[in-house]
C-alpha cells in the first residue's frame, strides 16, 4: 500500500525497478509493478521484510536544454581571441 502511494504521488519523478530478479519471492502483483518489489517472511527463515527499488526518473525539460544551448553559443561568441606573441 505504501510503494502504491508513493508511486500515485511520485510516479512522474520515479519509477520502480525491479530487485535481484533471482530472489523467487516477488510482491504480490496488487498494484502495478508490485511484482518488482521483494518480500520474504517466515516460510523463507526471516522475520519478514519488504524492499521497493525506486529510481529517479531522467528528467528531461526541453525549456532548460534550449536555455542551456543558447548559454553555451553567448558563451562562443563572448570568448575574446587570444593573441599569441
């Protein structure tokens, strides 16, 4: 219920990667991707846990590559010629 949360609220910054794909106990599949995540209880000698893998996403914003492109080209045409004597 908690990674579902998470993703509902973060999902357009992070995505949920899958966790040692060997591991043969996977989250249930009650939400999208759950079956990623690992859990482990006492069938599997442990006191139980839970692990969700979150990746932040590549955040591309074509307003800041343009602004970015349009500093570096200022910053060709600024440069001084160096005179070498």
């Amino acid at each position: 219920m908690v990674v579902c949360k998470a993703l509902q609220r973060f999902g357009g910054v992070f995505d949920l990667e899958a966790v040692m794909p060997e591991w043969s106990c996977r989250g249930f599949p009650v939400f999208p991707g759950g079956e990623r995540c690992l859990r482990s209880g006492h069938d599997n000698g442990t006191n139980g846990f839970f692990i969700a893998l979150f990746i932040r996403k590549e955040i591309v914003c074509p307003l800041v590559e343009e602004a970015s492109k349009v500093k570096k080209q200022q910053r060709r045409t600024q440069a001084k010629p160096v005179t070498l004597k």
